[in-house]
C-alpha cells in the first residue's frame, strides 16, 4: 500500500537536514537550521496537494487533508517534530542501508570499531530478514523523529493518491524544539482545529502510548567561597563538595540507569563548578502525580538540611514543571485509543500500550485541549550513534495512520 522506495528517500532526505535543538537558545526555534527543513516540509505539502498549508513565525507546520465524505466526522490530527536532540550530533548523518538483516553484528564504522551489535542490543533480532536504516557511527540517525514526519507525509500521499479511500477531514502538523521540551509550548491548538491527535512519535513497531511523565527541571546553584588556597584554612569553601554532598543526599537507587516501568528518578545530566560557583541541571521524572510533587519536595528539603548544616544559604534549588502525563486527560476519552488499536489489530500489528518513560508533545498537548495519544515511528536506541529504523515498521506506521483515516468516516461527530 505505502511505496516503500518512496517513504525510504524521503526519510533519508529528512536526516540528512541537520535539526538539532539548543536547550540554551531562547528564541523559537531554538536553532535557525531548523527553519531548513521546515520550509522544505511546506514545499511538499503544497506540491502533493494538501490544503491550507501554513508556516508561522515559530516554524510551526500545518496542512489540511479535507473529508471526501458527505457527512460530518471528527477532525482527526497526526504531529511529529523536526528537531532532533542535542545530546548526540546529527550534522552530516550518512545513513548505511541493511539489507535482509541476518542477526549478526553490523559495523557501523570499521575504522573507529564501532559495531551495533544484537548481544548488546537484543531488539534487532525482533527483525531479521528486514531492512534496516542505520548509522555510520558517528552520527545519530534522527529517527527521532523523522521516522514520524516520513510517515505522515507518505500517509497523505497515498490517501490524496487514492480518493477511493474514503476519510474525514485530516490535519497534519510538524514541530521544533520538542527535544527540549518545548515542542508544544507555541502549538496553535485552535488553528489546528482537532477533535483529537496522534504524535508518530514511539519507539518499536506496536506501541500505543497514553500515558507519560510528570516532568520538571530543577537547577541547583551553590555558592562557595575562593580564596588563596594557600591560606584557606576555615576560610574557603569548595563549592563543589557541597555540590558531592547534595547529589549523595538523593537516593542512588533512584537514578535513570537503576530504574525502569513505571519507576520514577532524580536526573543528573549535566555539572559545571569551580571553587567559587558549581550549578547542576537535574530532571525529575515520575508518573505518579503525587509521588512526582513529592521528588520535587525533596530536594528543596535536602538543600534545606545542607544549608541548616552548614548554617548558611549556600544552596538555592529552582524547579520548573515541563508537562504532566497525558492519561490524565486522554483516559476520559478512551476511545480514541481503541480507534488505533484497531487500526493496528486491522494490520496484524499487537497494540503495546505502555507508559512511556519520557514525553513527547502529546504530554503538553492534552493538557492545552488536544488529547494527543502516541504511536510508533518505529525507531530503536534514539539519540546516539547505535539508532536505527526498520524500513517494514515505518510502512506499517504509515499503514496505522492510513487505517485510522479509514475507520474515521465511521464516527459521527
């Protein structure tokens, strides 16, 4: 159904665009190279016929494929972002083309010994005898999430390509910045004017997410002291061990590498300090709204303990909430859901529902008014140089959307 030459080159096309977002930017886009890709998505749309394609000033994308039904149905909405993240370079992505996967290793760079390798990685032998998209090792893919937008894009192509297929009105939109977390934070939901949406934004083919984290960053400023190291006796104070001491103060069972399911942490992921000054940028993750409230609690009542000790503020700890976890307003409206369960029941795909361990723009989303459930993109091993994507998932992705553009015309709005 979906032209697999046709969704491979313009994946490919996609990831080689460099999008990468920037967490210290404060304009929107976080990166101008974003608008590249951006403006190239609103020449396609036009060309393959969409309607009422926009652009604004935020590059923000959005495309109209109106009902070929005579009688009202629900607007329904497929959105994926264009950015890909910073924790990985995604500038000149030299994507390697596997054939028939056998199971084994795969060298993704011979000369730097980089090998993705299923001993390490036991999902790629969930498809042997596929093709598979990876990179060159020095690379991300950007799977993440222009496997999404590929998807989308060959969905509309094919509907608009076949008008027998019959469908309510579709729209569909493209973000940045979603690596940063601000993929929705400037998404018009009353321009985009949908009943519901589905991000094309999951990992292995089969997963259907509704349900997310609560999120917040918090940075912990400390300040010391500096003076002459040789005559700082109980003068100087090393901003850093007070730094050692908070970060030891938190439970260490209750880190991203320890945990896993429905398991809630405390993020460390970046350090910068001296003597003088020393700030750490942590995220804080749980599903469990009051266990989430309570993970932010606790680390103003360590920095409290800390600075009660020392008998001095030293530390200052600011937490902002980033998004909620999107069940809360997607459970109301299950069947929205079910619509895409079916959809992928109608392809012999196992719907995996799950929650995620992370967020996408659907978290922020559905607490702006646009319930926003997440499918597979089917990419693996996002954000580094081991990513890769089934060229078979990524047609079955587009086949979901496709299907729930089908079983549309069913619902009465």
């Amino acid at each position: 159904m979906i032209d697999r030459k046709r969704i491979v080159e313009r994946f490919i096309r996609y990831i080689k665009i460099d999008t990468e977002s920037d967490p210290n930017s404060n304009t929107t886009p976080s990166t101008e190279k974003q608008w590249d890709l951006a403006n190239l998505l609103v020449e396609e749309l036009k060309e393959m016929g969409m309607q009422d394609v926009s652009i604004d000033e935020n590059a923000y994308v959005m495309a109209t494929l109106p009902s070929n039904v005579d009688h009202e149905t629900p607007t329904i909405g497929f959105i994926s972002h264009f950015d890909t993240s910073p924790d990985f370079t995604g500038k000149n992505v030299n994507p390697q083309i596997v054939e028939d996967y056998d199971g084994k290793d795969i060298v993704l760079n011979k000369e730097q010994d980089i090998v993705l390798s299923p001993e390490e990685f036991e999902d790629l032998l969930l498809y042997k005898g596929q093709t598979l998209i990876t990179t060159d090792g020095t690379t991300l893919l950007g799977a993440d999430d222009k496997a999404g937008i590929a998807e989308i894009m060959s969905a509309m192509e094919y509907l608009i390509e076949n008008p027998d297929v019959k469908h309510g009105t579709i729209r569909v939109g493209f973000t940045p910045d979603e690596e940063i977390g601000r993929g929705a934070h400037k998404f018009d939901v009353k321009k985009f004017n949908a009943d519901w949406a589905y991000t094309m934004d999951g990992s292995k083919i089969g997963e259907l997410e509704y349900e997310s984290f609560n999120a917040a960053g918090a940075v912990v400023k400390i300040q010391g002291k500096i003076v002459h190291p040789g005559y700082a006796k109980d003068k100087m104070v090393n901003s850093m061990f007070i730094a050692q001491d908070f970060i030891a103060a938190l439970p260490e069972n209750e880190r991203p590498e320890h945990t896993e399911g429905r398991e809630g942490f405390f993020h460390l992921y970046q350090i910068n300090g001296g003597v003088d000054y020393t700030e750490l940028q942590y995220i804080i993750r749980d599903h469990d709204r009051t266990r989430f409230e309570s993970r932010k609690q606790q680390m103003l009542d360590v920095a409290k303990s800390i600075n009660d000790k020392l008998d001095i503020e030293r530390i200052e700890v600011e937490i902002k909430d980033q998004y909620y976890n999107m069940g809360e307003k997607i459970e109301p409206v299950m069947h929205i859901v079910d619509l895409a369960k079916k959809a992928m029941e109608q392809l012999d795909i196992e719907p995996v529902t799950q929650a995620i361990r992370g967020g996408t723009d659907g978290s922020q989303l559905s607490f702006m008014g646009l319930p926003c459930p997440n499918i597979f993109a089917g990419g693996h091993n996002f954000h580094g140089r081991y990513e890769f994507v089934p060229v078979e998932s990524m047609i079955k992705a587009s086949e979901v959307i496709v299907n729930i553009a089908k079983l549309q015309v069913n619902i009465k709005k």
